[in-house]
C-alpha cells in the first residue's frame, strides 16, 4: 500500500526555513534502497558522459597534446572538492547533499540558491541530453521525428524514478557498467596500440612524435591550454549525484566514504589517461578529432571495423545514463529542498518512499527545455545553455565554503563524525577557492564563456536575493511567533 508523507518543516508554514544554525533532518521518509554496488558503479559511472566521448574533441582542437595537463588540473580540482564534498556528506548524510551543507553553514538563503540553481542545472542538462539521444535514434531510424524520441526516453525514465528508489539503482548499475567496460576497452586497445602490439593492427608504435611534434606539447601556447582547462573543468559535472544518492543507500557514510576515497584512480584513470591515448596515437590536428570525436577517430586509425556505430551506441548510453541521473538527482535536490520549507510544499509528498512530485515536476521542468529548444532556438534556448555554464562552479564555491565552516564546528562538537577528512585543511581548501576564483577570471577572457558567465551570475544573484528574502521573513515570523 502506498504510504504518503510530508515534511514537518514545510507543512508548518509557507516560509518555514530552518535557523541558520539549525541543522536540517536527513530526508528520512525516503527509503534506503541502493545497495553498495549501486552507489559503486554510480561513483563510476558518474565521471564518463557524452562530454568524454564527444565534447572533448574540441578542448583537444584548441590545447593539443596539452589538453592532458588540462584535464589532469581540472581534475585534481574536482578531487579536492569530492574531498569536501565527501567530509561533509559522511558527517551528515542528505539527499539535499551540499545545499544541506551550506544551510548549516552559511545560512537557509545558500542552501536555497545552491539547491535550485543545481535543480535547474539538471533540468536543463536533462533537456540537452534527450535532444542528444535522439539525433543518434533520428541517424538510425531518418525520418522519425525527434520529438516522439525525447519524450520515449523522458517517458521511460520519469517512470523509473517513480517507482521504487532500486529501480533507478538498476538502471544506473547497468549503464555505468556498459561504459566503464567501454572505456576500459578503449584503454587497453590504445595501450597496445602505443606499445605498437596490438594484435590485427598494422599501426606501428608513435612513440612520442605527436606528443611533441606538429607544433609541440602546447602548440597554441598557454591561451590554448587555458581553453582546454575551462572544457575540461565543465566536463566533471556530475560526480555530485553519488552524494545525493549516497542519502538512500544501506549504509550512507560507508558508501560516501568508499566513493570519494576512490574518486582520485577514476578521474586519472578515465579522463586523463584517455586523453593521452588519443594525442600520443593521433597527431593533435586531425580534423577527425574534432568532427568524428576523439574516440571514434582513434579506432578508425587503428583499423577498428564498426567504431563510428560502436561509439554511437555507447555514446547513446551515455547520453540515457546521464538522462536516469540527472531527473533522479533534480527530484531528490527539489524534494530536500521542499521539505525544509523552501519550495512548494504541495510537491513534498512521498509515497511508497519515493518523491513522485518532484520527479514530476523535474521530469515537466526538463521536457518544456526541449519544446523551448525548437520554439525559441535563437532566444530562450540559448539564454537557458548561458545561465547553466558556469553553475556547477557556483556549486563548488559553495562546497569549499561550506566545508571550511563545517569542519571546525564538527571538530569541536562531533569529531567522531569525521570519517572522511579533507586533506590539508583548511589550506588545500583555501587552494581549490583560489582556483575556481581564477577559472572564474579565465571565462571573461573568452567571448562565448563570458556570456555564460554573466548569464549565470544573473540566475544565482536572483536566486540569492529570493533565499535572502525568504530567510528573513522567516525570522520575523519566528521572533513574532516566540512574542
């Protein structure tokens, strides 16, 4: 039988937001569904997207062979932040994840901007991955319109995330399975390749000709590199999810734990090492890289019968496992957020363990970016795409922020609660601020990230002003209420 619920906090008042200081209750009404190898292979699974696969060509274009020492900077940054991300996560399991984390340190108005910006992040990525997916059905089946595709696909995984939590565990498990076992396909064949070994292949070894020919390891010099360091930095959305999804796992803070801890292997293993497989087997120039994908056009110089249609499938998973993710993650994050009273309580329900109505409502939110997509593909759209570019930076600031204020309350309080440590606190924290303020510099230098960067400064300081207002009417409610 199904069981419905609401939250306390959100059934209490309208603006019912939580003290600062409070600490927000983890999402209990959610059942704890996702067994270890879930949250695993979701850790996994989380770090390879169609941006891997495809999106990296163009940072390779730009950077060369350098693109490597990009994707290795971004990703010691991405690092730090999961090590945050993962102290604070362990200490307090939630499925509102980093917006629990900066209400109890900053204040209800930066877990309410944090929060929905991420929600809308999501929403919009949902959108963009469905168009994505279909244009490979629409290659496979011409004349079929893409619409019906995106709304097969929106249909399939709404209907996933509303029924029971291990559902979209499975879903999740599977996915990431296929391209974890892609990617090492991939690696091990290059791997040969460069030993010049690989069985069938007439491909001699390359040594190191395209790392330091055609123009050297930075053929475009350092504006280059800084190109292929702000592709690099947006491909790494998405490892947040496990945290979220960590909130309905069997054992939270174990699997928290396990999945930060194994976080560093993943990012060197899959993006950096893939990356040098390509520049060091293909020279840095070949149009391929950019127009086939840097995948693709490293099998087909390796003779690999088939890679186009073999990376169209796995870039196609990619695409429907991010889909899964993305409306799971915008359902829970809208949901945390409902029932600490900063959204409508009216979408706070759970039944059967399982926020229908957000999932709903994150599901409408992301299949109205498709309409707008063609309705308005010259105005609103793009408008969208701006304001989500620089978001998951504004996220991260908030994680640091967060952490170097939650530490030392939970060193002095609860200490037993650390079982996950930031590394070098407070000053590798301090370091990953100092970086995303620099990144944050880098984007005005560029035309196209400038714009983004202005369009998403406008939705996070609207959000900001919204969570500020809502947060102090609040407490005048409260001081009026204690008269």
């Amino acid at each position: 039988m199904s069981r419905t619920s609401s939250s306390k906090d959100a059934a209490s008042a309208p603006d019912a937001t939580p003290a600062p200081d409070a600490a927000p209750k983890a999402d209990s009404p959610l059942v704890h569904g996702l067994k270890q190898r879930h949250l695993s292979m979701i850790a996994l699974g989380g770090v390879i997207g169609a941006g891997l696969f495809v999106g990296s060509g163009a940072g390779i274009a730009k950077a060369g062979p350098s693109i490597v020492l990009a994707y290795a900077i971004s990703g010691a940054l991405v690092m730090l932040v999961m090590r945050m991300l993962g102290e604070m996560s362990a200490a307090n399991p939630a499925s509102g994840s980093f917006s629990v984390h900066a209400e109890r340190a900053i204040g209800p108005w930066a877990g309410f901007t944090a929060g929905w910006g991420f929600w809308f992040l999501l929403c919009v990525a949902v959108g963009l991955e469905g168009i994505g997916a279909a244009n490979i059905m629409v290659g496979w089946f011409p004349g079929t319109p893409q619409w019906a595709w995106v709304a097969l696909f929106m249909l399939v995984f709404c209907g996933a995330n509303l029924t029971a939590v291990k559902n979209f565990g499975e879903f999740e498990f599977w996915f990431a399975a296929l391209k974890v076992g892609a990617i090492a396909l991939f690696l091990g064949i290059g791997v040969l390749a460069i030993l010049g070994i690989l069985p069938g292949s007439d491909t001699e070894a390359p040594g190191l000709e395209n790392l330091t020919g055609e123009g050297g390891f930075m053929p475009n010099g350092t504006d280059g590199l800084i190109i292929g360091l702000l592709a690099s930095v947006f491909a790494y959305g998405g490892l947040e999810t496990v945290t979220i999804a960590a909130a309905e796992s069997e054992n939270p803070v174990k699997s928290v734990a396990k999945a930060v801890r194994t976080a560093m292997w993943r990012i060197a293993l899959f993006y950096v090492g893939s990356m040098l497989v390509v520049v060091t087997l293909l020279p840095w120039d070949n149009k391929d890289v950019a127009t086939k994908g840097p995948y693709v056009a490293t099998l087909d110089h390796l003779g690999i019968p088939g890679a186009g249609q073999i990376m169209n499938v796995i870039v196609l998973i990619a695409l429907l496992s991010a889909m899964n993710a993305n409306i799971y993650g915008a359902s829970r994050m809208s949901y945390s957020l409902i029932e600490r009273g900063q959204g409508p309580k009216a979408l706070g329900r759970v039944y059967s363990g399982v926020p229908r109505l957000a999932v709903l409502a994150s599901s409408v939110f992301g299949f109205g970016c498709v309409l707008l997509s063609y309705w308005s593909p010259d105005q609103v759209f793009p408008w969208l795409l701006n304001m989500i570019g620089a978001m998951i930076l504004v996220v991260w600031i908030f994680i640091a922020v967060s952490q170097l204020l939650l530490r030392r309350r939970t060193e002095r309080e609860e200490p037993q609660k650390l079982v996950v440590r930031m590394w070098a606190y407070p000053y590798l924290t301090w370091v990953a601020l100092a970086a995303m303020a620099y990144i944050f510099f880098l984007m005005t230098e560029q035309p196209d990230t400038r714009k983004q960067l202005l369009a998403t400064g406008a939705l996070t300081l609207c959000l900001a002003v919204i969570g500020f207002v809502r947060q102090k009417r609040a407490e005048r409610g409260a001081v009026t209420a204690a008269e």
